[in-house]
C-alpha cells in the first residue's frame, strides 16, 4: 500500500489558500484607499483654517510653514492693465 508523501501541499489546498489570499486581499484593498482619502481630507480640512487658540499647528514637513514665499500667489496677483 503506498502512503501519502510526506510534506508538501496538493493542487487542491494550494488553489484554496491562493484564493483566500485573494478573497481577503479584494476586500482589504477598497477600504484601504477609502481610509488614505479620510487621512488625507482630514490633513486638508486641519489646513484650510488657522488656529482659533493663537498657537501654531505643527507642520508635516518643517521646511515648508504658513507664510513663506512657497505658499500659493493667484495668478492676477500683481498684474497691471496696459
């Protein structure tokens, strides 16, 4: 009588455990992005108004802070009609 060989996975629970791997990756992946959009509107949100307690909010990236020449200038900003 042959037995079974020892170690090692047939096809069969190969294919099972590929496919749960992608069952739970298809779920992960839609509420994945849906958090990085909510992180990412939150630092928007906490950005678009200034502090109402007078101190300064700290900034993700020390280089760039609130009134430096990097900030955005409207593009009729300093133009003259001719």
């Amino acid at each position: 009588m042959r037995g079974r060989a020892p170690g090692g996975l047939s096809l069969l629970e190969m294919m099972l455990v590929v496919t749960l791997i992608l069952i739970v990756a298809s779920i992960a992946t839609p509420i994945y992005r849906t958090v990085m959009v909510r992180a990412r509107e939150a630092v928007l949100r906490d950005h678009l108004y200034p502090s109402t307690d007078g101190r300064a909010r700290p900034s993700l990236s020390p280089s760039r802070k609130r009134g430096s020449t990097h900030t955005w200038i409207p593009a009729s900003a300093g133009m003259t009609d001719h």
